[in-house]
C-alpha cells in the first residue's frame, strides 16, 4: 500500500546552512536565524508570535535525535515605521537543540498541515544531512535560504527510502492493510510471532514473486509486504493494550520504547530473513551467524564456516555480507569481522549515504550492495560504485561455480 503523498506531512520548506552567527549561542537568550528575507514566502508578511515548533536534531553517531518542543517568532521590527522598508526577524530560543547547533550544520524548516513548524538541524556532511536533501529535492548550490512553495509531491517519493527518512524525524506514516488483519489474528493470536515465522507469512501473502528473475524488486517487495503487515498487526496489538491503560507513567514510556525497540529489531531480522530466502531459491550455498574468529559472527558466510575455517580453501573464493538495515557510523563493525577476506561486503536499506562514507567505505575495501530502486537516492558517481542485489548474486554464483567443478 502507498502512504500518500509528501505533502500531507509538509507544506512548505525553507533550507540553508547555518552560518558561525546562527549557531552561536552566546549572545543572549532569544537568539535569531539570519538572512530570513526569503522566508516571507513560507511564514507571509503578518507577525507571528511563539509558533508551535517541534526542534530536532541529528547526527550519524547518535541513534535517537535530539528533540524539543518550542517556539519561533516572526516578526517585522520596522512594522510601525511607514516611512522605511520592512525588516523580518526570526527568534528562536534556547533548546537542547540549538546548544548542539554548529556552524555548517543544515536548517530545514518545514510548515505542518496544521501550520505548526519543523525545525530541523542536521549535522553538516552527514548522511542523514544528505538523506534529508534528498527526501525534499532539494540542494546547497548557493548560500543563504532557498525556498518551496510547495513540496514535492511524487507518489514514489514515500515509498520506502522516504518513509524510513521520515520516521527518523519522529513523522508517523500509517501504511496498514486491514485486510490481513483477520487472517493474522487467527494465525498469530493476541502476539507478535517471531521474525522468522511473520516473515514466512509475509511471503506467502505474496504469493508467486520471481526473486530469481529480479532479486532487487523482488527483495524490496517482501520487505514492505512485511513491513505493511507487520504496522497492521502492531496497530492493532498497541491498540488492545492502551485501551487496558498503565498505573504509572513509567510503565507507559517502557512500552513505548519496547515498541521502538521491536520496530527497529524487526527490520533487520526481516532483511536477514528474506536474504537467506533469496539464497536458497537461487541455490547459493551460505551459512548465516556462523562464529569466525573470536565472537566474530558475520551475517552470511559463502559457501560456508567450513570453508573459512579450511586453510586449503582458497580465500579469494570466500565471500562474507555484512547486513544492516540501516547502517549509519556502524558499518566499520562488518571489517573486523572475517580475518581472512580483506574486502567484505555490506547489504543495507540506507538511503542516500553522504559521499564522505561511501568514499571511506571503498577505501576501507567495502562494498556496499543496495536493491537497485535505491541507488537513486545516491549521486552518479556513487551509483557507478555501488552494487545491486542481482549483481551479489552473480559474484557469489560464478564463485560457487568454479569451488565446485
């Protein structure tokens, strides 16, 4: 099922890069963005005292951003004075996020549907920096504000690179399918199955998919199959259990984050899972979470643990695949964790990773493997890098091929 369309969730956008002025937050209490001349197309030329604003930011090191609820104001400080031209100003006031706030940082603010603000900083050269401009086409030819009236609104721009952006700001898409639900509570009762059963049941519901023919569609289409399912059936268990109540605050804040925490687990298990499907329908050998050195336990060894542990063996013949759905500064793990291949590869779901890390990666003698409709969110160069799904297979295949004659 599609979500919709970008601009139920934003009407209008304004960008820059925070100047050293912007981010300095030694001045006073009541700081103010500058050069916010542009933004009379966003916020209009009527004053506007404490807008609701919900202040986020983030960074690639740190899993949960930083959040707070506030204000900005907007104001004309020459309105009384007809005989000048206006002069607009916007103040903003001390937030956990504007402390963060450095020079070279991205400010996005965004007007909700219901006129409240977005405020968005994320760290200069970031990948979720990058990740962002890519969700609202937008980009940093020149300094100071650049403006959209109105934002995008291309149906493929939720689907899911968009709604996994999106959820890192805390913006819910509901993308249910009530349809199954009947058939899911039958099955799976009043809890959640385990991942590998419930995505069982995500393939079947899909019937007959040519993951041989396109490993890259097909792969993308069981994961939000599952992902779909999987919001039906938690909407539905969340429901049952808010409507029992909580007797304290911190019972409900444990649940909440025990939600959060199953989301994100799932997704990666899901990945595993659909992955180890793909290599049995295309009768590749692997082993998955086999023990290489130490703790070491990659995601997939081919063709196997018996192999990397055979000195005969040869090693460039080996292939180990790191998988994360989302990867963030924790791909660096995947090369500590197969001795005897120097270059390792890692399949995620990350989209639109900055140029800096996938320069450190190739050096690193990491490749990266995406399902191809996410190349898109890379530049061309990237994209000349990276390596689809179908190819994956074709590597390990031809290798498999030549152990075995």
């Amino acid at each position: 099922m599609k979500s919709g369309h970008l601009s139920e969730y934003f009407r209008q956008i304004a960008w820059k890069n925070l100047t050293a002025v912007d981010a300095d937050q030694h001045r006073s209490h009541q700081h103010e963005f500058g050069g916010v001349s542009k933004l009379r197309q966003l916020l209009g030329d009527d004053d506007r005292l404490n807008i609701p604003t919900t202040f986020i930011y983030l960074t690639d090191d740190d899993p949960e951003p930083l959040r707070d609820q506030a204000w900005l104001s907007w104001y004309d400080t020459r309105r009384k004075q007809a005989h000048r031209g206006p002069e607009y100003r916007l103040y903003f006031p001390d937030t956990v996020v504007s402390n963060n706030a450095t020079e070279g940082d991205l400010l996005i603010i965004g007007v909700r549907p219901d006129d409240t603000l977005m405020a968005i900083i994320a760290e200069g050269g970031s990948t979720i920096a990058s990740q962002l401009l890519w969700l609202f086409g937008a980009d940093q030819k020149h300094p100071g504000y650049s403006v959209k009236g109105e934002v995008e609104t291309n149906q493929l721009r939720l689907e899911f690179a968009s709604r996994f952006i999106l959820e890192e700001l805390g913006v819910e898409i509901q993308s249910v399918d009530d349809n199954y639900l009947d058939q899911m509570t039958q099955r799976f009762g009043s809890a959640f199955p385990s991942t590998r059963d419930f995505s069982g049941y995500a393939r079947e519901t899909l019937g007959d998919i040519d993951l041989a023919g396109d490993p890259d569609g097909g792969l993308m289409a069981l994961l939000e199959r599952e992902e779909v399912l999987f919001r039906t059936l938690e909407r539905h268990l969340i429901g049952d259990r808010l409507q029992a109540g909580f007797e304290e605050i911190d019972d409900f804040f444990k649940f909440s984050l025990s939600v959060q925490n199953r989301r994100k687990k799932r997704m990666g298990s899901a990945l595993e899972n659909h992955l180890e499907h793909l290599f049995q329908v295309t009768g590749i050998q692997a082993d998955r979470n086999p023990v290489t050195e130490g703790k070491s336990k990659p995601d997939f060894m081919f063709p196997g643990i018996a192999e990397y542990h055979n000195s005969a063996f040869p090693s460039d013949m080996l292939t180990m695949l790191g998988v994360k759905s989302t990867c963030k500064d924790r791909w660096r793990q995947v090369l500590l964790e197969a001795d005897r291949i120097p270059a390792k590869h890692l399949l995620t779901l990350e989209p639109s990773i900055s140029v800096a890390q996938t320069d450190e990666m190739h050096r690193q003698r990491l490749q990266l493997v995406l399902p191809a409709r996410l190349h898109a969110t890379y530049t061309t160069s990237q994209q000349s890098w990276i390596m689809p799904v179908s190819a994956l297979l074709h590597l390990l295949q031809s290798r498999q091929a030549a152990t075995q004659r």
